[in-house]
C-alpha cells in the first residue's frame, strides 16, 4: 500500500521519496512513449506523472476517444514497463497550457451549463458521466491492484480560480466511489489564498513552484502540517507565446533549485521533464491579466518548455545537470540516456499544387447557417477551425470604419470579394474608410480561433464574432459557414477538380508538395517567407506556424509521421507567401 504521513511517502512500508517528471502522452506520438520514458528513468527519476485532457478523450458529448495519442490505458502499460510508477491527474479541468485548460468546447454549447469548475449541476452531470468512463480505467493501474499508479489529482490549481469547497468535496466522492483507493491530492501555489481555496480536507495537499523552496514548503507545513512536502510541480522551465520571446532557464539555476527541494526531504514533480508537442488546435492561450481576463495570449505549438528532455528526446545541458543532482539521491545506478531517432537530411520541398479556399467550400465547409447576429464556433458545433461570415451593408454611403467587437481571435474582412485588411483580437479590430457605392456592398469576415483560454477567470473563451458595426450601424442578416481544421482536413480538399496555379502565393490557400524518403526520421520544418497558417504531413496536423510573428519558426516533425516512400506536405497559408516552399532542417528554431 502506498502510505502518506508527515514524515513522508512509503509503499509497502518501505520509505518512498517520488523523483517524477511530467510527461504528457497526449503531447508525443505513442510509437516514442517507450524512449521518452527510459529517458525519464536516466535522468534519475522513479515516476512519471501525466494530466488526462477530457476534451481529447471527449471531442464531442458522448463520444470517446482513447485511440493512438489518446490510448491512456497503453501509455500506462507503458510507463510500468519501464519501471516507472505513475501519478495520474484525471480531474476535469489540467490547465496544462492545454486548450480550454483541457474541459470540453462542447460545454460553452450547453445553455444548462451555467458555470464551470463549480457545483453547477448542469456541468456536474457532465462531468460525472465523464468520470464513469474515466475513472474505472485508471483505477485498474493503481498500485492497489497490482499496477503502478501511487495517487491521483481532485482538481488543478482550484485555488488560483475558486473557493467551492463542495465542489472539491464532489470530484473526491466521484473518485472513491468509482474505484479510486489510493491517496488522493490537490495542487497549488504556496501562498496562503491558493492553499485555503485549493485544498480539500482530508487529502494530500502539494504545491507548485518554480524557486524559493524553502518559503514554500513553510507556507505549506504552516497551513498543512500533517501533509508531507512536495512539490508536485517543480516549474523548471517555461512556455512561449505568439509574439513573444523565447523563455529559458539557466541550467545550474534551475538544478540548484531541485537541490533545495530535494535538500529539504521533499519529493518532486519536474514540470516539465519532456514537454513535446501541442499537435493540431490543442494549444491553449492565457491572459496578461489573469484576475481580469485581459491581454489574450495564444500559446505555441511547441511545448519544448526548455524542459531537460527537449522536444525531439535529446539529452540537453539542464538534462546532465539535474541528473547530476538526482543521481546523488538515486539508490542504483542511473540507466544511460538513449540517442533519439535519426535526422533527416536538411532539403528543400517545393509545394507544386495549390486551391484557393474560397474554390474548396463546397468540400470544406458546413451548411450555411443564417442568423440575425453571427453565431459563435460554438453555435455552429465547431472546435476550431475558420468561419466564413457574410453580410451587407446598403448603401450609397460612407466611407465609414467597419469594426468588429468581441472579436476571437483573428479575421481576413473582405468587401465586394476584394480584401481589406486583417484584424486581430486586442489589436487592430476596425477597417478604415469602407465606402459603398451600390444598393448593397457584400461584407466578408474569414474568422480564424486560437486556443482557448486556459487559466484565470477567462476560461470558457468562446470563438468567433459578437457584432460588427458599419459607423455605429450593428450589421444583421448573417450567414455563417463553419471550416473544421483537423487530421482530416487535406482529405476533403478538392486537389485534383480545382488544381489551382502552383504559383498562387496571396491567401488564403492550401498548398501541397510531396517528399520521397527512403526511410524515416525526425526533422524540423521551417517556412521562411510564409505569414500564418496550418501544416499537415501524411493527414496529421502538426499544428499552427506564424513566421510573421514568432518566437517559434520550426515545427517538429516525429519520425513515426513519415514513412518510406512518398510523404504529403500540405500548408494552409491565410495571409500569403513569398515562394511555396518549405525546408527540412536539422536544428530547431524556437526563438
């Protein structure tokens, strides 16, 4: 049995002190689980610990996914095939930099869903039928039955949003009484209103730091002295922004920090120890103010995290150095670090085909939907994606500025089918001296999403448009045509009815060339002279690039994605490039 006292772990009644490091299998492809755990075992750590997204394991209600990135149960099977013991944080909400902080779009959507993270009973009921299905097959791995599962998480960081007690109360009762006999635990910063709104009586209380180890574990025996110190994430590196730099920690700064934790008799939780990928529309956003909503920050793709097994599983600088530090708390002697896949050969691919979006709506696009006011991603049942709204204004008038309000998060305007300018949530959100000349001037608004916010009062961001005004005129008689972005997407793209000019570079356009490999590897795509979009490899969706914007100007490419023989490259290019070419290079460009 796995046993908590304020002197610490014990399993069986040995003492435990847990060296874990945060490893999401929903952020790197299930072919290198294996590698990427091994390399947690050299790094000198004993478990790994892994947040459950319910909103990729539920995409829509009542459907269920645990296939391929998602199969939890063989990512499990995984970590105790490696030796590893596991921390499993299914609450419903993960933070995690994750889209929607990891709670399903398709709540927004639901007028009986009146609030979030609360004891709204329209989202307890959701949330309770998920927990049917989620709870019972992490149950079957924890260490009381036979598997490697040591505890597992009520609710994330509750104490950075709310104070409903019962709420947790709720989720811990949902646990036990569908099968979950380990300890139980919450996760907060160390301050004093985090750990009173966060914690649930009765239950493991951790916190979550990046320095000033000593200030927090005190924090924490101060108001929980009968729990054990832990740190259950250990902030060793960080995440980027679009338009941001590019954040990293020192090596021997962070180290010196794992040496405080580990110095004080705690246990601990690398956050990240291997970050890996935010595939497709799964990255999140946050807000500059947190209490306040305000200043939108979408995440990027990578989830790199400067974490000390970066993105492609390599052995870095932060890696030998942390390792140097645990290996003085290991029992055994530290397996060695394993080399990762081989690179490709840097290359050069041009992008020979092309059809303009508008050409490919039949294939792409939804119903038309008309409505007085433009509906929200979520009226429409889309995720993420493009909305093409459609409008007019009468006329003869103007010219006047043509804004739109509650903008989320990015549109292409178009008038008369002839484009006039590009606006941005929190920046530019009018187009000025839009004149009509007619009876009737057709307005187009192209509406891209970016992740949802995932921490702060924000969470619940929903996408697309709340009004657009001619002067002070609000526009109505709308119609609205939702294009889903995801794994499927190139498929329905029309490519051989609109093959399109090759040369075609002004958005928006998809764009398709194809690699011939005579075997496979890692590489690192890079788009110079491209503005923003999406990218594929063989129908996967890598997921969103902003060359125009940055920090990060290469998308990793896992060697599982490719295969022998030919590989389909395709772009969704929305704003326009130089040249329709891509490269293959060997190093990685975050910033």
């Amino acid at each position: 049995m796995f046993r908590i006292s304020p002197e610490g772990f014990s399993l069986d009644g040995r003492p435990l002190r847990v060296l874990s490091g945060a490893l999401h299998y929903f952020r790197v492809l299930p072919e290198q689980w294996p590698h990427r755990l091994r390399m947690l075992r050299a790094l000198g750590l004993n478990t790994v610990e892994t947040y459950v997204p319910w909103n990729l394991h539920e995409p829509r209600p009542g459907e269920y996914d645990f296939s391929g990135l998602a199969d939890l149960d063989r990512f499990l099977h995984a970590t105790r095939e490696a030796g590893l013991y596991a921390i499993v944080r299914p609450s419903p909400y993960i933070c995690a930099e994750w889209e929607n902080g990891g709670l399903p779009w398709w709540l927004l959507a639901d007028p009986g869903v009146r609030a979030l993270r609360c004891q709204d009973p329209g989202y307890l009921a959701h949330v309770d039928r998920w927990f049917d299905r989620i709870i019972p097959l992490v149950a079957e791995h924890q260490v009381t039955r036979g598997g490697n599962v040591l505890m597992m998480q009520i609710e994330n960081e509750y104490g950075s949003y709310g104070t409903d007690r019962g709420y947790l109360e709720h989720l811990a009762g949902a646990m036990r009484s569908r099968g979950v006999d380990v300890p139980l635990f919450t996760s907060d910063g160390p301050d004093d209103f985090f750990l009173t709104g966060g914690a649930a009586a009765g239950h493991l209380a951790t916190v979550n730091f990046g320095s000033r180890a000593d200030e927090a574990f005190a924090s924490l025996e101060r108001l929980r002295p009968q729990d054990p110190p832990m740190c259950m994430e250990f902030w060793c590196g960080w995440f980027d922004h679009w338009g941001t730099g590019h954040v990293v920690r020192e090596p021997k700064d962070a180290a010196a920090t794992l040496e405080d934790i580990l110095r004080a008799g705690a246990s601990v939780n690398l956050y990240m120890a291997h970050g890996g990928t935010n595939f497709s529309t799964w990255a999140g956003a946050n807000s500059r103010e947190a209490a306040t909503g305000e200043g939108y920050l979408p995440t990027v793709t990578s989830y790199d995290y400067d974490a000390p097994i970066d993105e492609r599983g390599c052995v870095t600088e932060k890696f030998l150095a942390f390792r140097e530090v645990l290996g003085r708390y290991s029992t055994e002697p530290l397996p060695e670090p394993e080399p990762p896949a081989p690179l490709l050969p840097p290359a050069t691919l041009e992008l020979t085909e092309s059809v303009a979006l508008f050409d490919a709506l039949e294939s792409l696009a939804g119903e038309s939907v008309r409505a007085a006011v433009p509906p929200s991603f979520e009226d429409l049942g889309i995720s993420h994606g493009l909305v093409l709204y459609t409008s007019g204004i009468p006329g003869p008038r103007g010219p006047y500025a043509l804004s739109v309000q509650g903008l989320a998060d990015r549109a292409h305007v178009f008038v008369d089918g002839e484009p006039v300018g590009v606006l941005e949530r929190g920046g530019t959100e009018s187009v000025e001296g839009v004149r009509v000349d007619t009876e009737q001037a057709r307005v187009e608004l192209l509406v891209e999403s970016m992740g949802r916010v995932n921490y702060g009062v924000a969470l619940g961001d929903r996408k697309g448009v709340e009004r657009v005004l001619h002067t002070q005129q609000m526009l109505h008689g709308w119609t609205a045509r939702a294009v889903p972005l995801d794994h499927g997407t190139p498929e329905r793209v029309p490519w051989d009815a609109l093959p399109g000019d090759a040369g075609t570079c002004s958005g928006p356009v998809f764009h398709r060339g194809f690699l011939e490999l005579s075997d496979t590897g890692d590489t690192y795509l890079a788009l110079p002279g491209w503005g923003k979009g999406y990218v594929w490899v063989n129908g996967f969706c890598l997921g969103r690039y902003w060359e125009t914007r940055g920090p990060q100007r290469t998308l990793y490419v896992p060697w599982p994605l490719l295969r022998a023989g030919l590989n389909e490259f395709v772009v969704l290019e929305l704003d326009g490039c130089s040249e329709p070419a891509v490269e293959l290079r060997a190093t990685p460009d975050l910033g």
